[in-house]
C-alpha cells in the first residue's frame, strides 16, 4: 500500500511539472508579441533641431543630442536642420515648416540669438515650445533686443559681474574690451558699462570685429584680407598702454583671433588676456596649423612640403584667465560618458554639451508627465522638470532659462585649466567656493595665476616714475651703482611699505629715473609731471611731491604721506654774549611795570604812616627789615611792605631762573629779519628758494617778492653758505623752502639758523598717477594705513635718516622767541591781587580817626537811651 502511495505521487509530480511546461510554452509567443505592443504604444515626439553644424558648438550640440536620444526611455524623433548661424531668414522658414508641415511638439536649437527671437516668436504663436542654446546656457525666454538689456538678462550679465570682480582683485583699472560685431557680442558693452561703473574700472579703445560669414568666402571678402583687417585691429592694440584685453567672441572668430594674437607675440609676457564664456573652454576644439617640412635647405619652395597638423586651442592660450560656469563634480559615470562621447566624436563633451544632453533629459521627462502632445501642457511641465543630472548639474527651466550664476575662474596653463578662484552673488570672489571660513573680505581672493610668457608676475609691468634729484637725499635719492640704477629715499621706503598692504598683489613694476637723460636734469617737477607722464608712458611718479592746486589739472594726487608748509629760514644772532644780557631775561615793558609797582608800593607805605604819625621818617631800606610790623605805626603800611617783599623775592627768583637759561642753554637767539614784510620793504635783498620747486611761483604770485630778488639754490650746503654770505656778499638773506627740507637743513645747522615768520599751508607730499587712475583710491588707503600705524612709521623714519621729529614737523616760529625774555602778561595774575590789598589798606588808612571816634559815641549814645526808656517804662 505504501508503495503505491508513492508511486502515485509520483506520477502526479511529473504530470504537474509536464502541465506547467505545456502552458509555459504556450503563453511565451504571447508575452513576446504583448512586448512588441508595449514598444509601439511607448510615447513618441516629433523635435525639430536647427542647428549650424558647420560651428565647433553646433556640431557639439548636435553630438550631445544625439547621444541623449540613444539614451533615454522616451522615443524622440529628430529633424535636424543644417542652418547657418548668419541664415535669418532660412532659420525662420525652416521652424515654420517644422511647425506646420511636420508637425514638431518642440523645436531645440538655434544657437544664435538674432534666430531665436524669430523662432521663438512662431513657436510662442503656434504654441510650440522652443529651447534655443544660448551661450549661458538653454533658455525658453527669447533674446533681448539689442538696443536693452532684457529684464531677466542679469543671468547673462552675472559672467561680466565676476569678471570685473577679477579685474578689481588684480588691481587692474582699466581694460581693453574686443568684441565680435553681433548681436551676441553687442551684449558685452551694456553690461560692462553697468558693472564696471560700480567699481571704478574704465574701459578704453572698446574693439569690435565684424566676424566672417559664408558670403565673405564667395568672392566678396577673402580670407587673406579678412586676415589683414584682424592683424591690423592687434597692431593698433598692441601699440596701446593698456595690454590688458577682454575677449567676447564666439568660439569660430575667438579661435582665429587668438591664434592671430599668437602669432604678433601678444601672449607673451606683459600681456594679459580674459576669456568670456564661450571661449572659457566650453569646447576644446582642435586648431588647423599649417606647417612646412623643408627637405633640404638648398632647394627651392617648391620642393618644400606643407602639412596640416591639429593642436588644441589652448596651446594659444598659455596664462590667460577665463571664467565659465561652475562644473567641479566629475563622478565616474560622469567620467565614462565623456569618455564614451571622445572616442565616438573625437571630441571633448564639456560642459555645453551637458546642457545639450540634459535639455532632451528634461523634454523626455515633460513628455512622459504629460498625456497629449499639445505644446501649452508640454512648455508647462518643461518648466516644471528639476533634476539632477549624470553630469551632477542642476538643471531647472523654473526661471525660463538655465540658472548659471556660480562661475569658476581659471588660469590656462599647458592642456589643462587650474582653477584659482570661485564667484557667485551670494558670495563674491573667493579662492575656494563653499569652503568654510572662506570670507569675503574684500581683499584679493585668487590663487596665484601664471601669466603669458610662463612669469609669476602680474601683467602688466607697472612703470613707476622717480624725479632725479639728489638735492635732500633722505627724502629722494637715485644713484648709479655698477651700472645700475639704485632709487633709495623716505618717499621709495613709503611706497613699498604702501605697495605690501594693497588689497592686491603689486609684484611687476619697475622704477624709471625723470628725466631720463641727465642733461635735462634741470627740469622742473611741473614739466615732470605735465609731460614725462604722457612721454614715458608712466602709472605713477613718486617722490618728495607737493600737492599744489595748480597740479591737479594733470595728475591725480593720493593722500599726503608727509605734511608741509611753505617758512622762511633766516640767519641768527646769539644774543647770549651781547652787552645787555643782564636785562634780557624781563622785556623792558616788564621792568618798567615792575619799576612802577615798586615806586606805587612805596608811595602807598608812605601815605599810609603819615596818616598814623605825624613823626614818621621814610628809611628805604625798611622793607628789609624783618621786624617790619614793629618798624611802623601802621599795621597796613607793616602788610604792605609784606606784600611787596614777597613780589620782590618772587621777581629775583625768576629772574635768576630765566638768565641761567639763558646762559647755559644758549636759548636766546633773535632772527635776522622776523617776517617777509621786513625783507620786502627792503628791495635790495635777495631770497633764495630750492631750483624747480612751485615755491618760486608763490614768492611771487602770493608774497610779493620781484623776480630779480629770487636766486634758485640746489643743496642744503649752498642754503647755508648763501645765507652765511648775504646779500652784500652775493648770497640772500632768507630761503622760502618747504618745512621737510627746512627740517632737515635744521638738522645740520641748527645753530646758525632757525624759521621764523609765517607759515604758508601745502597740500603734503604725495604720489601722483594720470588722471581718473583707479590706482589712486588704493594708494590712498595704503598710505594712510602705514602712516597711521605708528611706531613701524617711526621705525620707517629712522631708516631713512630723517630727524625723529621731521612727522611732527616742529617748528620754531616767533612764539618760541617771546618767551626767552618774559612778558607782563607772564605775571599777570599777580596783578589783581596787589591792587585789591593796596586799596583795601589804603581806604582803611584814609578814614579819619575822629570819624570812628564819632561812630562809637552814637552808638554809646543810643545804647544809654534804650536803658532809660526800659527804666521809664518800669
């Protein structure tokens, strides 16, 4: 029984497993057929594409679709139009019949900005949604006219806000803008203006360049001339001051540009190049090079053959920086894409052709969100697709057009781009986008770039102009020293102190000696600074410059690094050994108020005993005595001799006091002349000032001075021997200079001469730059934090050799002179109180005694009869 069982079981097993076969077999043609109709009833668009194939990016655009299509879910056709970027016309006509005839849902492409406004135009009216590429990215909104800028066009303009951020961080004030004459390059200049306005950056000789078109190659232009008119345009460049260039082409003209600039050595050193977008390696293309391969170097051209080589665009591009849109996450599928799409395209998938491929991510993901084919409901979930795609790009419509406002900014070195720095709205300009503790202060926030001709100085070479004159050396000094120029001086030490906390780096400058040629040595610092700055071709002249009102018609001044006034300086008389040293420590004025309040006092001692005693007999020397309350009858003549001995003992003591002074110290010095007023009076004096200096004009225009009575001196010896000689001897009686100068001359001769008479306010010293320099603000700022960090200042004086006290700029004027010999207003507080107590003891004693006697009896008189009414009374 237990065997049947399980052969029955048995067979059930294999008959269930033989039924289970038979029905596998039967539903498998089923399931295949049911797979077919899933394929066929899988959701299908019609997309037209227009597109320049013949262009770098729309060949990549087209490559990058393509390559899309193959990799998405959602089945989309492609009817790709071939159309010149140039063709207005054609391009519109092709998108009418796409929409008409073939009856697209959406239209991708085109690439040029004047197309697009048509064709937007009639994808808008026919309701067929149009993706149009953009250099910044694919936008559904149409292009702005080319007489405004378009309301949403500050993503566009946000590439031209981190590039003058860069420009600042450089310390770059002026630019040369090149541009491609259309409407795509129009753009470049409104936005520039904008930008630049709010950061003090000047834009001078803006280029355009009117780009090659299909009928140029017809016969009209060839490319020969075409060429011509571009190494003209770099010619006129290159003549310029200003070699920093910012390039905004596309990348057709922008590869025969730069290559032109290539050739003229215009990447060199001392060049600087900035690269837009487009050109910011959004492609890689591979540059055509014709070269020649010569046999044999006796034979003639026409054995030599010519070859056609391709190198990266780059290789022309060695040290130029170029921002382009944030595009840091390569993951490695990212990686394998791109390297898929090289070896298929031989071509580089950068980050445009990203945006290519996400643009038909997002049309089949609209497509597949949507139930019909109608273009309103389709544009509606285009812009509603948010994604991240394999590239790691965010991509969104929500704003009609690719959010690009994050940009990197790189340095071109070799085949590859070192990234030196980040820029967004939110942050600014930084070295490290979202790095923490990466602040924004302000300050220079670039790694350090390697600029044209392989140096790691800052481009361009800053020529810094420093006037020839030796005359006060501490302050400027240029010398010759083994065949080379050494520049040495207060004003230099100031500038590099100035040049090392500047918000940037200043690494590339070098100094030029003004003049340049030792015979015009003479020149005066107002033809320096009128002419050697436009001859030289100079950014700045540094050096003991005066800051005069006259000179601000031509140069910009900084802030002064060194106060000054215009003082006279005049020879001295040392009165210490004269014959009446013994009265100089009171001014006459003092001692006859002195003799006065002595006289007063006895005159006032006399009445005041007469009134108490007939007897009284004046003794002189009474106020001597020590037992002077005893000597007299009057108690107030006593005080007053008191008070007038105390004056005396005060007077003696300082006058031994100042006279000790005054012959040890040597103080007392009197000018030879104490104002100008005195030496104009006298025409037949003569007064010296420092040849070339602006002080010449002020001696005559403002003091007064005829230009007969002037002699221009040069060195501080000449100073003191002229004033030694005088006038009658063929020197001068007084030197107008500046009070630095004056100082330092004071330094060595400070004995002999001395300052003396008014002073006339400067400007200070300062650096001066060519009009409307940007430099200036910066250098002002420099200035005043190295002057006003003070103990390195002092630190900064010393080694100039200048005297410690030249920032103070002390000053010995009239003042300093009045008080060797005191004054009356020196005891003037004495005054009062003698003429209170002498008037108080003088009325006392004047009152008549028998006055008081009369005053006591009708007092006793009245207090008796008070007694008697009480008596009464009781």
């Amino acid at each position: 029984m237990a065997d049947w069982q399980r052969s029955w079981r048995a067979r059930l097993l294999s008959l269930s497993l033989l039924l289970l076969f038979c029905i596998n077999l039967t539903t498998r043609p089923s399931t295949a057929a049911a797979t077919d109709d899933q394929k066929e009833t899988r959701i299908s668009v019609k997309v037209g594409v227009i597109l320049d194939l013949t262009s770098e990016l729309g060949l990549l655009a087209h490559n990058s679709i393509t390559l899309a299509v193959e990799d998405t879910a959602t089945k989309i056709d492609l009817i790709v139009c071939n159309i010149s970027q140039n063709d207005v016309v054609t391009a519109a006509e092709q998108a009418l019949d796409l929409i008409q005839k073939v009856k697209v849902q959406a239209i991708l492409g085109p690439q040029n900005s004047e197309q697009a406004r048509f064709i937007v135009k009639l994808g808008k009216k026919h309701n067929v949604p149009v993706i149009w590429f953009p250099i910044t990215g694919p936008s559904l909104l149409p292009p702005p006219s080319p007489s405004s800028i378009h309301s949403h066009q500050g993503l566009n303009c946000f590439q031209f806000h981190a590039i003058a951020s860069i420009i600042k961080a450089l310390g770059w004030q002026s630019i040369v803008p090149i541009y491609e004459q259309t409407e795509y390059g129009s753009h470049l200049i409104p936005c520039l203006t904008n930008v630049f306005k709010e950061m003090g950056i000047r834009m001078f000789n803006v280029t355009s360049i009117r780009p090659i078109i299909s009928s140029d190659l017809d016969g009209k232009i060839n490319r020969t001339l075409y060429q011509e008119k571009i190494n003209s345009t770099l010619d006129k460049l290159n003549n310029m001051r200003t070699h920093v260039f910012l390039v905004h082409m596309s990348m057709d003209l922008g590869t025969t540009f730069i290559r032109s600039a290539q050739r003229k050595e215009m990447m060199g050193e001392g060049y600087a190049w900035i690269l837009t977008q487009e050109l910011s390696s959004l492609t890689e293309p591979l540059v055509k090079v014709t070269r020649t391969l010569i046999h044999n170097a006796g034979l003639p051209s026409e054995y030599y053959t010519n070859f056609t080589d391709s190198i990266r665009l780059k290789r022309f591009m060695q040290g130029a920086l170029g921002v382009k849109p944030m595009d840091s996450n390569k993951s490695k599928e990212r990686r394998e894409k791109e390297k898929n799409f090289r070896e298929r395209f031989k071509s580089t998938l950068t980050i445009y052709g990203w945006w290519a491929y996400h643009t038909i991510e997002a049309l089949a993901k609209a497509v597949q969100k949507t139930s019909t084919d109608k273009g309103s409901k389709l544009r509606d979930k285009i812009l509603a697709t948010n994604f991240k795609g394999l590239s790691g790009i965010n991509f969104s419509f929500r704003k009609e057009q690719l959010d690009q406002s994050v940009f990197e900014v790189y340095n071109v070195i070799g085949d590859r781009e070192r990234i030196i720095g980040a820029w967004s709205p939110e942050t600014g300009l930084v070295q490290d986008y979202g790095k923490v503790g990466d602040e924004t202060s302000g300050e220079y926030r670039l790694k350090d770039a390697l600029w044209p001709g392989d140096t790691m100085d800052k481009p361009p070479k800053l020529r810094i102009g420093v006037p020839r004159t030796n005359s006060f050396p501490e302050l400027v000094n240029v010398g010759n020293s083994s065949n080379t120029t050494k520049f040495d001086g207060f004003a230099i030490n100031v500038f590099l102190k100035a040049v090392d906390v500047l918000p940037f780096p200043l690494n590339n400058y070098e100094f030029v000696p003004l003049p340049n040629e030792i015979s015009n040595a003479n020149m005066t610092y107002d033809n320096i600074l009128y002419n050697q700055t436009k001859i030289e071709e100079l950014d700045a002249i540094i050096g003991d410059i005066t800051i005069v009102a006259s000179r601000t018609k031509c140069v910009d001044f900084t802030l002064p690094y060194l106060d000054s006034s215009v003082a006279m300086l005049v020879k001295v008389k040392n009165v210490a050994t004269s014959r009446g040293i013994l009265f100089k420590p009171f001014h006459w004025s003092l001692w006859l108020i002195l003799g006065g309040i002595f006289v007063g006092a006895t005159i006032i001692i006399i009445v005041l005993e007469r009134n108490k005693t007939k007897e009284f007999r004046f003794n002189p020397f009474l106020v001597y005595k020590i037992d002077v309350m005893e000597s007299f009858a009057s108690n107030a003549a006593g005080w007053m001799v008191i008070l007038t001995s105390f004056l005396f003992i005060l007077v003696l003591q300082v006058y031994t006091a100042n006279l000790t002074s005054i012959l040890t110290e040597g103080k007392l010095k009197e000018p030879s002349f104490k104002d100008e007023k005195e030496i104009i009076k006298r025409s037949n004096l003569r007064v010296g000032y420092q040849r070339g200096s602006w002080v010449r004009e002020l001696l005559i225009e403002q003091i007064g001075f005829k230009e007969f009575q002037l002699k221009g001196l040069r060195s501080r010896e000449e100073y003191s021997e002229s004033l030694w000689k005088g006038t009658e001897k063929g020197g001068v009686d007084a030197i107008f200079d500046e009070t630095p100068y004056l100082t330092l001359f004071l330094s060595k001769y400070k004995s002999r001469f001395m300052m003396i008479g008014s002073i006339y306010k400067t400007g200070g010293f300062a650096f001066a730059f060519p009009k409307k320099s940007g430099l200036v603000s910066h250098f002002s700022n420099a200035i005043l934090n190295v002057t006003q960090d003070v103990e390195p200042f002092r630190v900064l004086v010393a080694k100039s050799f200048l005297p410690t006290s030249i920032e103070d700029l002390e000053f010995q004027d009239q003042g300093d002179i009045e008080t060797t010999s005191l004054s009356i207003a020196n005891f003037g507080g004495l005054y009062p109180v003698l003429v209170s107590v002498a008037a108080l003891l003088l009325g006392l004693s004047i009152l008549n005694p028998s006055v008081i006697k009369w005053f006591r009896r009708e007092k006793l008189l009245s207090v008796l009869s008070s007694l008697n009414k009480k008596k009464e009374h009781n």
